[in-house]
C-alpha cells in the first residue's frame, strides 16, 4: 500500500506540537486555531482512510526488516474513534482553557499525546509500540500536572510511577520475545512462536504484557492511579483521558498482542474474564460513593473499562474452547461497540463536568443543585449521557451491553450476564444521583448568577450528545457490515492476522 | 547466570519504587528497573569475542555473520535510554513541584487525594 494517509496521522500532530510553541508564544488564538485545524485535519484523514486496508511499509523496507503499520478494521475503527473525541475536545478547550496560562505548551502536548495514540493504533511492530506507547504516556502525564496544584502535581505523580513501571514491562515483554524469535515484526513473531505458548519464557512474556498494558488500561487490580489522575487534569483532557487513552494504549494494545501475536488459549482469556468482571464490579461501587463529580466519572471509567475486557475475554473463551463461532462473534463485537460507545458518553460526561464547574467552580455534588433552569443545554446533554452509560435504550450504551450479555447467555455463563445487569442497575443509580443533585432542587445562593457555558464549548456537547443518541445505528446490519464487523474479524481471525500481514509484504 | 542476576537487578528496581517513602528514591527505582531491561536486550545481542557489526568489503560474509554482535537491541537500547531521559526528567521536576508546594519528599505526607 502507498497511500500517503497513514503517516499524516503522525506527521501532523508532531510537526504541529512542535510549531506551536516556536510561532504562538503570546498569540492565544494562533494556537487555538492550529491546535483545532490540526484535530480537524487528523479526524478528515482518518474517515478518508476508513475503506484503506494493508500494510504501510515505513520507507519502503519490507517486513521483517523495517517497521510497518498496519490497516485493518479494527484499526481504522479505532483511529476514527480517538481522532474524533480528540477534535471535540480541543473544541471544547478553546473557552475552556482560557483560565489557565501557556495554552501554547497545552496544545504542544495535547497534539503529542494524539501522535502517541495514532502511533500506538497503526503499528504493526512491537518495538515501534513500545515507544509511541511512551510518547502517548509522558505527555499524558504532563497533562495531568498541567494545573500546576496541590493535587494535580500529586496525581501525576501517581500516574507516573505506576505507568512507568507498566511501560517497563511492557519493554521487557518485547524484549523477551524478540529473545525467544529473533523479531519484533508482530507477524514474524506470531508466526514463530505457533504452538509454542506454553513455553516458560513466552508465558513470561504474556504476563509482562497483560500486566504492562493492564496497568495503562486501569483495570482492577492495576487502577489506583485513574480515580486521582482522571479527575485532576483540565476536563479536556479527562475526556480524552478516560475516552480514548485508557483504549488506545490499554485494551486495543492488549487485545492486539494478545488476539493477534500471542494467541487467546483459554488461561489467558479466563484471566481476562476474571479481569473484566472485577473491575465492572470493583468500580461501580466505589463510584457509588463518591460526592466529587468527575471522581465519580473516573470510576465509572473502570467499571465501562471491565464491560469491554470483559466482552474481549468471553469471545477470545468461546473461540479458544471451540465454542459456536456465533456467540464469540457477538461478544467480540459486544466489547468492541461498547469501546468505541464508552469513548463518546465518557467524554461527554466530562465535557459536562467541565462546562458545570467553569459555570459554578466546584465540582462537589452536594454544592450545586438547581442547575435546570440555569444551564439547560448542559442538563440535556448530561442525562442523555447518563441514560447512555447506565444502558437506557434507545441510547448507544444499551446496544452494546445487550450484545454482551446475549453472548454471555449464549456462551453458558448465565451468572456473567446476571453481574453485568447488576453492574448496570448500579450505574444507574449512581448517574440518577448525579442528575437529582447537579440538576434538580433548590439551587443555592452562591450560584445565583450561573449561566449556561459560552456557544464553542456547548458545540461540542451537543456533537458528542447527537452521537449518543444516534450511534445505535451502527447495529444496522448494512451499516454494521461496512463499521463494526470488519474490526471484529480482525480481531476473531486471531493468528490468521500473521499470515495476512506475511503476505501483505 | 548472567539473565537472572539481570533479573534480580530489575526485581530490586521494581521494589524500590513500589516500597520506598521518598520520591526521589521511587525515581531511583525505576532507573534502576529501566537499566535491568536495558542491560537485558544488550546481553541478548552480546557475544564473547564478538566484532562490531560493521560490514565492509572486504570481511568474509560467513566470518562476519558467526563473529558479529546483533545490532538490532543497540539500536533499541539507545531509543529506550531516550525514552528514559524523558521520563525520569518529567518525574524530578514533578518531584521538586512537589517539594516546592509541600515541602517534603516524603509521600506518606502528600496525600491530599484520598477515596
């Protein structure tokens, strides 16, 4: 393939992080506006580069040899996805950042960040992941600190230590497999290592990448650093924190490894069942609790982020066990649709966060109240957001966990499905809580004179808002042909993937 | 013998960072966890009596192939040592931001954010 798409995707974001800083230093609105063209431009390429499938070859080296990135369905989805909550969310940050200064370093490494997750989507080389994974990390946790406070500067702290020690494993994980076959070409290695998992070193190798990628996908055990970083960066950043990062460097980098080079045999996936259902349980309840808006978000996240592995999991279970080709099909396509559903509810709900503590300055719960009247848009997008994640049809969020918990029946695991019902009941609850005590009541004395969030921003609201309520389309079987099913294949294909990326050479 | 003294070297980096009060010293530990993983991939390309692999004209292709080092986890390590520059950079002056707004190292201290 020689389309010239696949390295605009990283060349635009970089070379404009870099020209942002040199020619708008003191010109805010020179670098809002390079700061949105630049999303705008990655979100064009990405739609254009939709019906784009194969193998890019970085210089025209063929693999092994060079590095190539990679085009399949499930990849194309993905970039859609994050250059999409990436172009809302610098809409969104135009007013939003206003209060802070240096919005210049801000869209330097906001842009890296987006570079970083292209990167970490298109590559088809373990190394070369590796180090946009890292790309993507370090300007994330600069992002978290970028307030400067008490809390941030802790936050990010965090986030560092424990990222960077998932990173490291994820380096040795690599290292160690291009000890065991001599290539760090995904598909050489894939090949190479065919039935041979069970040998010590490889599932060494697995479980330093299940670890490393566990740790940057914030799933229970791994996520004491989300519910402090997500909610200490600008709400921009949540959102695109919690929508497409944990995603991008998490899920998509694991499911890849794991689907695509390693193999699912049925230990793994059990693990990542285990995993999923942990962190839909874990979360939810200690979201419950929480009186701080975007922390409760944050958990909320975890809790979402289970819902995805665990679909993974259960379709890479069916496939492994030999299970009906069906039932795994669906659970796949359950957990990749509530990924890309998570994404557009999850930045929403931050986006509102935001827009509400701009208009009052808080984000406690029980300080606000009475919002109705006062911040009517934000009160609509807000609980069609709401009414998403906890999984209220006709919205996106319903769709995709009906699709998982159909396969769970489907596969036998009766009492899955039965968690996953819960699990959404709770969020509910939760998400009504949210909505009685930011919108309705009496509202306090101190926000007499809020008004509703200044036009840019409520642009992007009602973007993501429209997509909540439309993206159920996307089960259309026409629609679902062309969007959904070919990132389901790539991922159902399982080890097949190796040869297709062989004969792309 | 060498790969688990690599090992072990990484396991004291990872409980370093993971048990220790000071931030200075988490930073130590992952340099300490970053150089395991460095000194690994350079152990796997080593080899005793080993020649630089630079070819020439003028070496013997089947000499030069049993007697080279492997390039490839040099040329990882140099990125991978970039990349911890960047890290462990961003992770000292977020340790004296801390130091400047709390006025200690010691974590056990900064705890604002509870939950």
């Amino acid at each position: 393939m020689n389309s010239i798409l696949p390295p605009l995707l990283i060349a635009v974001p970089l070379g404009i992080a870099f020209l942002i800083p040199l020619v708008a230093r003191r010109l805010d609105r020179l670098a809002d506006t390079l700061g949105n063209l630049a999303t705008l431009s990655l979100l064009a390429v990405a739609l254009l580069m939709f019906p784009l499938r194969g193998v890019y070859r970085i210089g025209g080296w063929n693999p092994p040899v060079g590095i190539s990135w990679v085009l399949d369905g499930l990849s194309n989805l993905m970039l859609v996805v994050v250059n999409l909550v990436s172009f809302v969310a610098t809409l969104f940050s135009i007013r939003y950042m206003e209060r802070y200064t240096a919005k210049h370093r801000y869209y330097s490494l906001f842009l890296l960040m987006v570079a970083g997750m292209n990167g970490v989507i298109l590559s088809g080389d373990l190394f070369n992941l590796f180090v946009f994974l890292e790309i993507a990390s370090v300007s994330s946790y600069a992002l978290v600190a970028f307030g400067g406070r008490h809390e941030e500067l802790e936050a990010s702290f965090k986030y560092l230590v424990l990222g960077s020690v998932g990173s490291t494993l994820v380096l040795l994980a690599v290292a160690l497999s291009y000890a065991v076959t001599g290539y760090l070409n995904m598909g050489s290695v894939s090949t190479l290592i065919a039935g041979r998992q069970a040998e010590p070193v490889l599932l060494l190798a697995a479980v330093f990448f299940i670890v490393g990628f566990g740790v940057k996908a914030a799933v229970v055990p791994f996520h004491p650093w989300l519910p402090d970083a997500h909610p200490s960066a600008p709400a921009p950043i949540s959102a695109m924190l919690s929508g497409v990062l944990i995603k991008a460097l998490g899920v998509y980098a694991l499911s890849r490894v794991l689907f695509n080079v390693i193999g699912v045999d049925p230990v793994i996936a059990g693990v990542l069942i285990a995993v999923g259902a942990l962190s839909m349980v874990v979360g939810v309840f200690l979201a419950v609790g929480q009186w701080d808006f975007k922390r409760l978000l944050a958990y909320h996240s975890i809790s979402q982020m289970g819902y995805v592995v665990l679909g993974l999991g259960l379709g890479g279970y069916i496939l492994a066990t030999g299970g009906a080709r069906g039932a795994a099909t669906l659970a796949i396509l359950g957990g990749l649709f509530h990924l890309a559903n998570h994404s557009v509810f999850k930045s929403l709900l931050f986006l509102c966060s935001g827009s509400i503590e701009q208009a009052t300055g808080t984000r406690q719960l029980k300080e606000m109240g009475g919002l109705r009247e006062r911040m009517p848009l934000t009160r609509a997008t807000c609980t069609i957001a709401s009414l998403s994640i906890a999984g209220v049809p006709p919205f996106n969020g319903f769709w995709s966990k009906l699709l998982i918990v159909l396969a769970a029946f489907q596969a036998g695991f009766a009492w899955l499905a039965a968690i996953t019902i819960l699990v959404s009941l709770v969020t509910l609850i939760s998400f009504l809580k949210v909505l009685r005590y930011a919108f309705l009541g009496a509202l306090p004395e101190p926000l007499r004179d809020v008004r509703e969030a200044p036009a840019l921003m409520s642009i992007s609201l009602v973007l993501l808002a429209v997509l909540c309520t439309g993206m159920g389309l996307l089960l259309v079987p026409a629609v679902r042909g062309v969007v959904l099913d070919p990132a389901v294949a790539a991922l159902s294909q399982g080890l097949e993937y190796a040869r297709s990326l062989m004969a792309g050479m | 013998m060498v790969y688990t003294l690599c090992f072990a070297l990484f396991l004291t980096g990872l409980y370093c960072a993971l048990t220790k009060k000071n931030t200075v010293k988490i930073v130590i530990g992952l340099a300490i966890m970053e150089y395991a993983v460095n000194l690994f991939l350079i152990l796997l390309g080593y080899r005793r009596n080993g020649v630089a692999p630079i070819l020439d004209r003028s070496t013997d292709l089947a000499d030069f192939l049993a007697r080279s080092v492997d390039p490839l986890p040099q040329a990882l390590v140099l990125t991978a040592i970039v990349i911890g520059l960047g890290v462990t950079s961003l992770a000292v002056a977020l340790c004296i931001r801390l130091y400047e707004k709390y006025g200690t190292f010691d974590v056990t201290q900064i705890r604002r954010l509870k939950g």
